[in-house]
C-alpha cells in the first residue's frame, strides 16, 4: 500500500460531495444571460483555447492548462468580478473522420462520445466553466452562424473561389491536408504526393494585412508570439528589379530589400511554375530541354513544405537562358529551383552569392562567380555577410554607403527599379475536400455560376447519407439527399458545393458565441457583445501562435467594419502554457507508453491533489516532467492540511505568540499576488510554509485547541480554494459551522465569500539592517527584506544610493567589495 493510500482524508468522499454541491446550486452557470444590469464588479473574460475532443479523452496537460484559468476564475470571483469562463469543443476535423474510414462509425457519433468523456473528466477535476453556454462547432446551430459568416464576406468580395493548389494522392484519388503528408508521402499509401490546382475558396485576409501587424502594438502578448505572427506575415519594403530574358521582350521581376547589391548579381533564379507561367520552356535549347522537363516533373511532386525544407539542398537547373541585369547590363544564367515558391515575393530571385547564405551556398554548388560587392566591418567570409558598408566593384557607384546606393540606383533606373512592398502573407484557402466539417453554402446554376445559399435555409445541413472512402472527390458528392435538397430548393439542374470548411474557420469566431450561445436570431447580440468583448484573458498552446490568432483577428476586424462589433483585437492579454512531459521527459505519446491518464491520479490521490501538484510543478509557460513522488508530497501536504483544521477544537482567541499571524497575512499577500502574476507554483510554495510553521506551532502548543482563531482558518480555507476548491468548500463549511451558524449551504460555500484582505503592517517582510565596513570601520547600515537579503546586486545598488555611504566613497577607488548575507558588507578603498 503507498503512502497516498495510508495518508487518505477521504478526498474520494468530499468531491464527490461538493461536484453534487456545486452542481445543484448551478454555480457559475449562464453568466451572459442574467440581467446584464444586474452583474457587480468589473467583467473578466477568461478563455482557453477551444479543444478538440479526442476518443482518448483527457491527459495530465490538459489538466494544467485548465486549472490555471480556473484558480484566476476562482479568484476574480472572490475578488468581486463578474467572472465568464465558458467551454466548448472544436468538433470538427480529420481525426474523427479518418476513425469513420477505418471504422464505419460515423464522425458524428465518436464526436459526441469524445465530447461525453471530456466533459466528465473536466467536470470532475473541478473546473468552475460555465457549463451553460457550451458550444460545439458541429452542432448546426452553431455551424449556422459560421455559414452566416461565409456569406457576409461573400457579400463584400472577402470570400472568393480561384485556382489553388492542393496536396493531390494518385493512388487514394484524393486531396490530403498538409498535415496528411509525410516526407512527400500519403499518410495513409505512402504514395507520392503531388501539387494540383483545383477551384478553391479563399477569404481575404490580406486585405488587412497591415493592421494586422499594426494591431500587435496595443495587446499584452509574449513578444515571441507578435514576433512570429509578423514573420508569417512577412512584411518586407524593397524594390522590384526588371531582368529582361535575352532575345525575348520578358521582363523577369525579383523583388529585394537590398538594390545596393544588384552589382554582385551572378545569376537569377526562377520558381518552376513561374517558368512555365511565362512560356519560357519554347526559348529552351534542345540540348537542355530534356534536364529542365525532369527538373519540372520532380518539382511537381513536391508539396510546398517539402519545398522550404529542401531550400536546404539548393538544387536547381540551368535553362541556357541568360538574363540581363538593368544596371550592369551584364548577362546573367537563369536557373529553375523548387526552394523558390511562387507565390512569396514574384517567385523570381536575384542571385548575390557574395553576401547572402542561401545564394552563396547555390553557387557553389553550381560554380557559379561570387563577386564582392560590399566592404563592412563585420569580418565574416563570403556568403555570410550581409551587412550595410561600403560599395566596391560596383562601377560609377563604388565609394557610396549602402543606403546612398539604394537611393542613386533606384533614382538612375526608376524605369527598371520601382519602390515595392512585399509579403509573405496569402489568402486564406478555407476549402477542404473532407467530409466532417461546415458546408459552404454555395449552389451553382446549371450554368455554373455560384449563388449563396438563402439565410431561411441556414443551417445548411450537412447530409449524412455519405460514403466516406476515398473517391477523388468530395465525399459529399456521394449523398443523394445533399443533391436532391439542392434541386428542391433551387431549381432542376442547380448544384450544391461539396467542399467543406478549413476547421479554422469554426474556430475563429467561437469566442464571440460564447456570449449568446442560445440565439437564434443572430451570432449575438450587439449589447452583449458590447458588455463581454474583448477577451481579458486568453491561454493557448505556443502551436497556435500563427494560424487561429491570425485568423481570428481577421474575423474580427472583418466584423468591426461590418459594424457587429466594436473593437480592434479579440484578445487582450494572451499567454501561452508549457507542456507536461512524461516522468522520462520526453513528450507525452501512446506510442511511447508514457501518458498519465488524470482518472487514474483523481482516483488514487483526487483532483484537489492532481490540481495542486500541476499547479506546484514550476512556472506555467515552461515544460515540465511527470513525477508521481512529488504527486504524493502534495497529497500529504493536503493531508496535513485537512488534519490540521479538522483535529482540534476551535478556540476565537488562541493563545499563541504573534508570529503565525504574521506570517499568515504574508501568506495571504504572497498568494493573491502570485495568483495575479499567474506565478503559481510560489503561491502554493508560501501555503507550505505557512502550514509548516502552523504545524510545528500546533505541535509546540500541545493543547486540543488550535493555534488559529476560526476567522484566521477560515481565512486560510479562501485562499487555498482556487488551487483545491474541493477540501476548501469542505474545512470552511467545517469552520463556518464551527461558529454555530445555521443557514442554506450556500451560505458557507467558500467560493461565494470574499477574498481575505491582509493587514498591512502585519504582512510586512521581515527587515534586516546590515552594518557597512568601510576600511574596517563600521560607517552605516543598509535595510533589506527577506526577498533581497540573497540578492548581492541589489545590496549594493541600495548602499551606493545612500548620501551618507557616497560621501564616505567621494573621491575614492574602490578596490575590493564583500557581502555575507544577513551579516555584514565590506568596502575596501585605496
């Protein structure tokens, strides 16, 4: 039997108690739809990230995650706030429609079961959502207002249908997502896979390209995050340089940021699609022809990923074309390469070998020239350099610096060189040819043309008479009923769209329903939407750093225009959780045999202890390993905990020196502000503390009454209950009673009291006066607290910031210096 069996204070017994509790009372349920007059205190909108309901339910990260925001939810309620936490599942996507082609069970039954397992997980680890508004992006009420949206961004231009391509498997006939292919291969086959142009839809999104970037100044978000979401963006100003292919009237446009260089060009490269785009194969020697025809069907079989990781390689063909630059005149070879994309930039790169990595590398390996163009002091070697300094070898610009070039090349040849921005950033491609997921609501005229679907026949519905094995095609063109309603409502010959919705599309408005998930009239209403948005506080994995946050200020900005809603950015302040790993420290995986399943922590230690321990675990944006050694100090710790409130008597006026009073108002101090500064393993590291010191005073004690006054446990219970709101509601309610009060039980419900205030002076760190020698004299002292006794950096700002102690140094060498903390500081001068 393990300790965790002997040291058991019935936790089984007490959650069970209070979910029953919690549950009739219907604590923080419905919060948008009482009487928005009626709510006190500020508005929080606390949020984590929409989940995907997996068949295998939980795992101990997703508990960290959702504990986190739920003891801030505790606390801000406490605290007074008018708190909203809502759930909801992200229940669209591949993996329930790759189990029903393995299976023959379909999506929407798995959903539901997966959804069924996650919420009781949740509701068991005793996590205070807003049960009331929850929403699922499968249910039709809710893919409804996404088809709404569709149609709103259709209606302004935003959503547009044009060729895209596509990861295409010959062997399953079918489209795959980026995430389906691996090293070039059907996830499923292995076959190859190949790129395919296909009629897709796209929104917009690049229309606010610019504000996107500008928007990341006025939200609190980790910096790495608003660094990556500019990165994906790609904004870059520059210039676009007309090559002419020679003998042809072409002109090859490349854009750079840096026309200083265009001397040092040695060659051109040109994506392969570009290529073939501009007709370029006819000018092909026949001596070359067969090399360039090879080179272009390899490239067709790479997707584009493979494409950016084989920027690596550099490999390329040369055309015999030759290209002539506008400045030089010089003739320049123009080689086709996959690594450069077609849609980044003009899919056309000047080569400058000399002072750039990836260009140096390819000419190498080509031997191609590498011309010097630059004289800086960076003394790194060729190709690594591309530092601004000063022109050589570049004719009647030699001697110029790098920005006086920009300017006079570009004001000589403006008809060759024009001022460009570019961008990484392409439209959102939102088609999928899956079938679990929203339909478009698009139908086509027997000529072809496409009509939005009619507001009266929202939903949408997707048909559920569908064969889900691969064809080629949409699986929804498999369903009778889909074609039959089509020509119902339409007319004979009218066609339905058999495409479903990129996932993220579900996904990046979920928010702004949570507010009124239960209307029927409209996504939301505008007064709640006024009340409720934005987003206070958003938690989401560093995976979705890019995509969903981008898209779902899209979404918004969008709908600010439109006149919905009245604000710039979704979420206001955003952090990011780290990740749980197994106990041998790498990431959780089935495969690997490394996950921890939370049932079987809840069931042998209980939530409260599950909860505390993540919580205890280290920061909460960092990675950390699974160890169920430390899981059984935090159960002993509760343990100890729940013996000593539950073992003595209550006495109103302990007999007991000042010391754990003291200590218990730092304590309360240290934790609500922790609990702010989401620094949550401090927090419970203080409440160990104190229970440690209440402990050894209970012991010294020897008496059956307790060291603490009913208000001081009482007040202790409160801050413990965000971090195990189970034995919390339990000892306070024991407190409470302890009183002789009667009442309804929610009248000793801790999570309905307010948050203990702590005294001031009481809460004081404890202060240390430190005696400064000089030369062997003591000339002054120098007061630190307990947080910066150890800290010798601080120590000696604060002396040197003394007038006494500078005037003692005026005109003086400081030769050594020693501190002994939390005894003396010594100075010695010449």
């Amino acid at each position: 039997m393990s300790d965790g069996e002997r040291l058991g204070y019935g936790q089984e017994e007490i959650e069970t108690k209070w979910l029953e509790v919690w549950d009739q009372l219907e604590l923080d349920q419905n919060t948008p739809d009482k009487d928005i007059g009626q709510l006190t205190g500020d508005k929080l909108y606390i949020l984590f990230a929409f989940a995907y309901p997996s068949g295998s339910g939980l795992h101990v990260g997703h508990v960290e995650s959702k504990t986190a925001l739920d003891i801030l939810a505790r606390y801000s309620r406490m605290q007074g706030k008018s708190v909203f936490f809502p759930v909801g599942w992200d229940a669209f996507g591949m993996p329930a429609e790759n189990y029903a082609i393995e299976t023959g069970i379909p999506p929407a039954i798995t959903t539901k079961d997966a959804i069924d397992t996650f919420r009781r997980q949740i509701k068991r680890l005793g996590i205070s959502y807003d049960w009331g508004n929850e929403v699922a992006t499968c249910d039709p009420e809710y893919y409804r207002w996404t088809q709404w949206m569709f149609g709103e961004l259709y209606k302004k231009g935003s959503a547009y249908r044009d060729d895209g391509p596509v990861n295409w498997c010959p062997q399953d006939q079918t489209v795959l997502a980026n995430e389906q292919v691996e090293d070039g291969k059907c996830f499923r086959c292995h076959s190859d896979v190949i790129q395919k142009q296909m009629k897709q839809w796209f929104f917009r999104i690049t229309d606010y390209k610019d504000e996107l970037i500008d928007g990341l100044d006025t939200v609190d978000w980790p910096e790495s995050t608003k660094k990556q979401q500019k990165d994906w963006i790609g904004k870059q100003e520059g210039a676009n340089v007309a090559f002419r292919v020679k003998g042809t009237e072409t002109d090859l446009t490349c854009f750079t940021t840096r026309v200083d260089t265009i001397c040092g060009v040695t060659y051109v490269v040109i994506a392969p699609e570009k290529f073939t785009e501009f007709g370029l194969e006819n000018l092909v020697s026949e001596e070359r022809n067969t090399h360039v025809e090879e080179y272009l069907a390899k490239a067709h079989y790479k997707t584009e990923e493979q494409r950016k990781k084989g920027e690596k390689d550099k490999n390329g063909v040369d055309t015999g074309l030759m290209v002539i630059n506008p400045v030089t005149q010089e003739e320049v070879p123009l080689y086709i390469t996959d690594y450069v994309l077609a849609n980044y930039g003009t899919g056309v790169v000047m080569g400058v070998p000399a002072h750039d990595q990836r260009d140096h590398a390819f000419a190498i390996k080509y031997g191609l020239p590498i011309r010097s163009i630059l004289e800086n002091d960076q003394n790194e070697p060729q190709g690594v350099s591309a530092a601004e300094g000063i022109l050589i070898n570049s004719g009647q610009f030699t001697g110029l610096t790098s920005l006086e070039a920009r300017e006079k090349i570009s004001q000589e040849f403006s008809e060759q060189i024009k001022p460009a921005t570019a961008y990484k950033l392409r439209d959102w491609l939102i088609s999928r040819q899956r079938y679990w997921g929203a339909p478009i609501p698009i139908v086509y005229d027997p000529q072809g043309n496409p009509h939005l679907v009619k507001e009266d026949h929202l939903p949408w519905l997707l048909p559920t008479d569908v064969d889900f094995k691969p064809t080629g095609e949409s699986p929804l063109k498999s369903s009778k009923e889909f074609k039959e309603r089509t020509e119902r409502l339409y007319g004979k010959g009218w066609k339905p769209e058999y495409d479903t919705m990129d996932t993220f599309v579900d996904s990046s408005w979920y928010y702004l329903r949570y507010v009124d998930s239960h209307n029927t009239t409209e996504f939301a209403s505008a007064e709640r939407l006024k009340k409720w948005l934005p987003v206070d506080f958003y938690m989401i994995g560093a995976e979705h750093t890019v995509l969903h946050l981008l898209y779902s200020r899209f979404f918004t900005k969008f709908l600010r225009d439109q006149g919905y809603v009245t604000f710039d950015e979704p979420f206001q302040t955003m952090r990011h959780q780290g990740m749980i790993l197994g106990p041998d420290g790498k990431k959780m995986s089935k495969s690997v045999g490394n996950v921890i399943n939370p049932d079987d922590v809840v069931a042998q230690f209980g939530a409260d202890t599950l909860r505390t321990y993540e919580m205890f675990m280290g920061p909460i944006d960092i990675a950390k390993p699974w160890d169920e050694k430390s899981v059984n100090g935090v159960y002993k710790f509760l343990s100890r905990i729940s013996r000593l409130v539950g073992s003595f008597e209550q006495t109103p006026q302990p007999q007991r020196g000042n010391n754990l009073e003291k200590l218990l108002h730092q304590t309360i101090r240290k934790v609500t502000e922790d609990i702010e500064k989401l620094k949550f393993n401090t927090a419970i590291a203080a409440m160990m503390t104190f229970v440690n010191e209440w402990s050894r005073e209970q012991r010294e004690n020897q008496t059956s009454n307790s060291v603490l006054s009913i208000e001081e446990t009482a007040a202790f219970t409160k801050i413990l209950s965000p971090f195990a709101p189970f034995l919390a509601s339990e000892l306070y309610y024991l407190v409470e009673t302890e009183k002789g009060k009667t009442g309804r039980k929610q009248d000793f419900m801790v999570h309905l009291q307010p948050w203990p205030i702590f005294d001031a002076d009481l809460a004081k760190e404890q202060e240390y006066e430190i005696p400064i020698q000089i030369n062997g004299k003591i000339r002054g002292t120098v007061t630190v607290t307990a947080d910066t006794l150890h800290d010798e950096d601080f120590v000696f700002a604060s002396i040197y910031n003394t007038a006494v102690i500078q005037e003692r140094l005026k005109d003086k060498h400081i030769q050594n210096q020693r501190y002994i903390p939390g005894r003396i500081v010594s100075i010695v001068t010449d």
